[in-house]
C-alpha cells in the first residue's frame, strides 16, 4: 500500500502553483486543537491531491507528520515532489481514502491518529489535465477515472449502461432533472458512432435539455459530468465507508475535518457528524447515562462557505461546504460497511 513514488521533472514551485487549497486559514484553525501540546501529532490527509493542504499543516505545524492518500498515481508524485523538504515528515500511500484505517494499521497507529483531513471532489490535477476527460469545457476523451489504471471510463460506461441505468446515475449523482431525455438521448445518438469526447457529450446534453432550462445555470452539462465522475470513481460509496472509518482511527480528542464541493457529500458527512454528536434521551432527563453520551462533538454546526473575497481568489472554492468533528470517546463503524480487503 505504501509507495516509492516516480520522479518528475516539474519543479516544487511549479506544483504549487498549480494548486491554491481552499479555506485553508479555516481547515488549519479546525485542526489547530488536534496538534496542541502533542510532542509528535499525526495527521491523514485522505486525498492528498498536489499536497497544498499537507504542506500547510506540516509549515503550520513543526509537530505533526502527514500520512497522504490518493488513488492517482501522479497525484502521489507531484505531491512528493513538493513535500520532498520535509523528509521523513510525510509517507505516501496507493489507494482510496476509504482505506484510511488500514493505513493508520499499517503504521501501528489505529485509533491514534491526532486528525484526518478530506478534501473531496476532482482535484485541480484532474481536472486541468485534457487527457483525463473530467472537463466539459475542453474536447477531450472521456476518461475520469481517478486512477487511471483500473477500473472502466466514462466512455465505456455510457457505451454499455442502459438507458434506465444512465437516467438513474444522472438523477442520483447529478441531480439532473433532464435525466431521462439526456439519457435516451445518448443512447440514440451511441446507435451511429461511439461517445468518446467531451464535446460529443456536451452537445447530446445540449440536444436532450430544453432551451429555457439551457439559458440559466451555467453549461448545462455541468451535472451529467459530476454525475458520470462520481458512478466512474464510486465516489459516494468510498466516501460513505471513509468517513466512519476516519472517525474510528482517531484518538480521543483526534478531529475530522472535510471539505466537500455538492450536495451529495456534503449530506453524507452532515449526517454522520450528526449522528455521532445527537443523544436520544426522553426530555427532563437530569443527567445523560454515560453509555448514551455522544462519541463525537459536532464542531462546526453550519458548514463553513467561502465569502465573496476568496471566491474572486479561488473560483473553485464557490461551492464548498467545511465540516468538522472531535471525538469524544471510541467509536465503532457500522459492520455493514466495513470491506474486505
């Protein structure tokens, strides 16, 4: 799982300029308490991406190291490139951050970890790269796996899904309200000659979606491509699995802390936090018994957003929704979503 990361020719620099974490003031205030008065603190950064976040901690923080996880092998190798300045600081590992307590297993640190750090959706790697098809604004093959050695692409998806299954993947991880109309529509037009570009599939999106609704909102096919995404890389699923098993390898008084871009996720981590930190207790109760007092403490309330300044600073950060929790004392993850490995 641990991995010796390729060399790249591109320079430190050029790695971080390529890349502006978002809220990062915030998501260092959040973590902050997690690393105070700890000798030697360790974090996990979940989706390690080009390493901003990472690097911001181990800067902020001369006390903490860095375990960081990403399923993309390039995005492990920009990364460690960038962190190369803190040596033994920071360790790689190969795989999707669903795994995260089998990597703090790994290094004997299962329930131990001071505080693990998500940062969800595509990342700017991704996304700006042509050839890996996550952009709808560029003609590109449509890729978007997250790793690009395995699993299927968006292209071999749509080539082979039904038109009700497209129709439920764009509803469900999209939210697209044209789904059906997008979906018999991409069916069609795969009849005469394979999707395999972008812009193939932002004009059958174009196509399928009334004139009105494409005059509003932005490119209309914006939410077939998230939708796509996120069935290609099983996003949801990893995420519902990651999020318990994050909170179960973080010591007592360890923090969760997530950045989510969409609804979806952000529900599903909202959700979590909120039934960790609720108690079920009939009203007047004088005390709460011991064995019902919540195992997290929900630290954020409301998701913090980016205000109108660092939107103009970083576009991307419009949709973000900053989420974080403490643990306040052990907490098991459901059996049913523990996978084998």
């Amino acid at each position: 799982m641990t991995v010796k990361p390729e060399t790249t020719q591109i320079d430190s620099e050029t790695i971080a300029s390529l890349h502006a974490p978002v809220l990062i003031d915030e998501v260092l205030e959040l973590l902050s308490p997690a690393f105070a008065e700890v000798e030697k603190a360790v974090m996990i950064d979940c989706t390690l991406g080009m390493g901003g976040h990472t690097e911001a901690v181990l800067k902020a923080f001369p006390n903490v190291s860095v375990l960081g996880i990403d399923r993309d092998p390039n995005a492990i190798a920009l990364a460690s490139k960038r962190l190369e300045p803190f040596k033994e600081r920071f360790r790689a590992f190969h795989t999707t951050y669903d795994a995260v307590y089998e990597v703090a297993a790994e290094v004997g640190l299962a329930g131990k970890i001071d505080a693990v750090l998500m940062d969800l959706g595509v990342s700017s790697l991704q996304l700006d790269d042509d050839e890996r098809g996550f952009a709808y604004s560029r003609e590109t093959f449509l890729d978007m796996r997250m790793d690009p050695t395995q699993g299927i692409t968006a292209a071999e998806l749509i080539a082979t899904a039904s038109a009700e299954e497209i129709t439920r993947i764009l509803r469900t991880f999209g939210e697209e309200k044209f789904a059906a109309k997008i979906a018999k529509k991409i069916v069609t037009q795969r009849e005469n000659a394979p999707i395999e570009t972008s812009g193939q599939l932002t004009e059958i999106v174009k196509a399928a979606i009334p004139a009105p609704a494409r005059r509003q909102g932005g490119n209309p096919a914006k939410r077939t491509f998230q939708a796509l995404r996120v069935a290609v890389n099983q996003e949801l699923d990893i995420l519902a699995d990651a999020v318990p098993a994050a909170l179960e390898c973080l010591k007592i008084g360890g923090r969760l802390v997530v950045e989510s871009y969409q609804s979806l996720e952000d529900r599903i981590v909202k959700n979590v936090i909120k039934e960790g930190s609720e108690v079920d207790i009939p009203h007047g109760l004088p005390i709460i018994p011991k064995e019902l007092e919540p195992s997290l403490k929900n630290v954020t309330r409301k998701a913090i957003q980016a205000n109108e300044a660092q939107i103009l600073a970083n576009p991307r950060a419009a949709s973000v929704r900053l989420r974080a929790a403490e643990k306040l004392k052990n907490y098991t993850r459901p059996t049913q979503i523990r996978r084998k490995r």
